[in-house]
C-alpha cells in the first residue's frame, strides 16, 4: 500500500483496501458505494467463511483467485441478494460493520446431544 493509498483511504474515514478485505473475512459490512454509472448503492456483504458460500467449480466468483484478478475492485457475498457482487474500491463513501452479526446467537452451532 502507497503512502497516497493510505492518505487517501484517511481522508474518506475508510480502511485501505487489505483492510477492508480482512474485515470483510471477519464481519458483516454496509459498503456504501457509487456504481459506475452514478448511482448510489448500499450493500450488506462479507466474506465471512460461515456466511458466504463454498467455492465451486461452475460458480468462478466463489473462488478465491478469480475474485481478486482486479486490484480495482472487491468481491464480496450480498447477503441481502444472496450472491456474489463487486464494487470498485476507488468509489466507496462509507463501511459500517453489522453488530447484529457479531452476535453469539448468529453464528452457527452443531448441537451434539
């Protein structure tokens, strides 16, 4: 990461994009974004190993490598869409981590009795 990657992620009050992926592995995040044609969205996503779906072999974004060929962009799971979505790192307003996701109750448990 450059020293103008970082001042810029500084100045929008975001984290730099490795960051920003690490979170994405750990939480539930709102990414407030412009898409390319101007318009606003909002997306609730993650990459979360619990949430998101398992890699395979008819589905290209859920692996790992073919998700991060673009340094310009982040793919992420919708959680609200249930599939897989991307956004340009360059044009993101504002991320927020989901508290209702870092919940106990949230995350899945075998009962074993």
């Amino acid at each position: 990461m450059t020293e103008v990657e970082n001042t810029v992620a500084s100045l929008k009050g975001i984290p730099t994009k490795i960051d920003l992926k690490n979170q994405l592995e750990q939480n539930v995040m709102v990414v407030d974004f412009n898409k390319i044609s101007g318009d606003k969205r909002v997306m609730t996503c993650t990459l979360r190993e619990d949430i998101k779906p398992a890699a395979t072999k008819t589905d290209a974004l859920s692996q790992k490598k073919v998700r991060e060929i673009s340094d310009a962009t982040v793919s992420v799971w919708d959680i609200n869409a249930k599939g897989w979505r991307s956004f340009r790192y360059d044009r993101i307003n504002s991320v927020d981590i989901v508290e209702e996701y870092e919940t106990e109750w949230y995350n899945k448990t075998v009962d074993k009795s």
